[in-house]
C-alpha cells in the first residue's frame, strides 16, 4: 500500500512539472487573483462630476446687469402685446354691436325719383330744375320780399317768424326756413314768359295738360288739382279752357329731391 501511495504522488509531481509549478506563497501575486492590491478590471461606473451654475447676475457684473434689463423689457413687451391684442378684440367687439344693435333711425319722408313720372318731375322739378337746387333758389329770391301773404295759412306761418315770402316777374314763393336753408311751402306762377315744366305755363290750353298728366285727382270747371302719396300738389287754374295760373304745395318736413 505504501508503495501505491508513492507511485500516485510521483505521478502528480510529474504533471505539475510538466504544466509548470504551483504558485507559492513567496512568489508575486499575479494579477486578477483576487489580492488588494489587485485593481478591479471592472470598476463600477461613477457619475460625472457636477459643475454648479452660476447665476449671471451672482456676479454683479456688468453681463449679469444687461441679462437683468433684457429680461425685464422681454416681459415688458409680452404685457404691451397682450395689452395690444386685448384692446383690439374690445374694440372689434363693440364694434360688432353697435353695428348689430345701433337705433335705427328712421328716414325723412320724400319722394324718390330715380323713377319719376311726369307728375313727379312737375311736382319735384316745376321750373325745370329741382327745387332745392341753387339755380331754384336763385330764380326765386331775385325777388322782392312781400308781407302782404297770399297762401291760405300763411299769415299764421309769417306769424311765427319761420317763413319768407318773395315776388319776382310772375311769380310769388313761399319758403320755410329751417336752420338758415329755405325750403319752398308755396309757389305760384301767374307770368306767362315764366318757363315751366312740359311748358305747363299760363295761357296753356287745358287739353295739353291733360295730355302731359292726365286726368287729375279733383277737378271742377276752374280747378284742376294732382297730388302725390307725399301731401306734394299742383293746381293748375282756369278761365274758360286756358291756364292763368299755376301753384304747388309742399307740407312741412317733406325731403325733397
């Protein structure tokens, strides 16, 4: 037995012989076994190192200074647009319901002739040019001034001081006067050189105003009467089948053309 032991131990020694021999304690240690003074191969990962930030103005520099201001007028602007667009959007807002709910205001009555007939042109237009025109006006007041009226209800109107009379070659016109402008009341035309619409002067015979305006709304043997839905009117007198005189009668307030 003690000769198996020795053989089995003289075999071991020769591999180890052959492999190299076992480290022993004396010999260096190699690396990665596992000694302290071994560094690990794989140390575990460290975090980076953290750099603290500065604040710009921790400095009191003159940079940190500037950043300040510019911070300062960027939010100065942001406030001034917001104010800007909140602005607008009132005003387009009240805008909008004043346009959706503003008071109607109800128009002046008065004809409208942009489809006349020729009762309208002789009413609206009686010497040939429209009645408050300046050429009206002027072939009117190149008159004399007269106090004695000949309108019925114009002495009660020249009573209140609102209303001008005027006579001029043939014809006599009563005018309202509504904050300094004279509006024509009452014309009547007796002259028979005074040119009138569709030549409707004095001296006409009665068929030819029958023709140009056809049957009138009133009429007797003296008096042929045409009116408008206006309360506008035209009266064209007789003696015997000839025109001597003509008039028109406006109400007060109407809107002329």
């Amino acid at each position: 037995m003690g000769m198996g032991m020795k053989a089995w131990f003289e075999g071991l020694r020769g591999k180890f012989s052959e492999k190299g021999s076992p480290p022993s304690s004396e010999d260096p240690p190699l690396p990665g076994d596992g000694s302290p003074e071994d560094p690990d191969p794989f140390p575990p990962p460290t975090a980076p190192p953290t750099v603290a930030a500065e604040a710009p103005g921790a400095s009191g520099g003159v940079l940190g200074a500037l950043f300040q201001r510019r911070r300062r007028e960027d939010r100065s602007r942001r406030r001034w647009a917001r104010g800007k667009a909140l602005i607008l959007v009132v005003l387009l807002g009240g805008g909008l319901l004043w346009v959706l709910f503003r008071p109607r205001e109800e128009a002046l009555p008065g004809p409208d002739l942009r489809r006349a007939t020729p009762l309208d042109e002789m009413l609206y237009a009686p010497l040939g040019v429209p009645l408050v025109t300046m050429a009206y006006r002027d072939l009117v007041t190149q008159g004399v001034r007269q106090t004695v009226p000949w309108f019925p209800g114009a002495r009660e109107l020249r009573a209140s001081g609102d209303v001008e009379q005027f006579s001029a070659r043939g014809m006599d016109v009563l005018f309202l006067k509504v904050s300094g402008d004279l509006f024509p009341l009452a014309l009547r035309v007796t002259g028979k050189e005074r040119a009138v619409k569709w030549g409707l002067r004095p001296g006409t015979d009665r068929r030819d105003v029958a023709r140009r305006l056809g049957a009138p709304q009133r009429a007797s043997e003296d008096v042929w009467a045409y009116d408008d839905s206006w309360g506008s009117e035209v009266c064209f007198y007789f003696q015997g089948d000839r025109v001597w005189a003509v008039e028109w009668h406006y109400p007060p307030g109407l809107r002329l053309p």
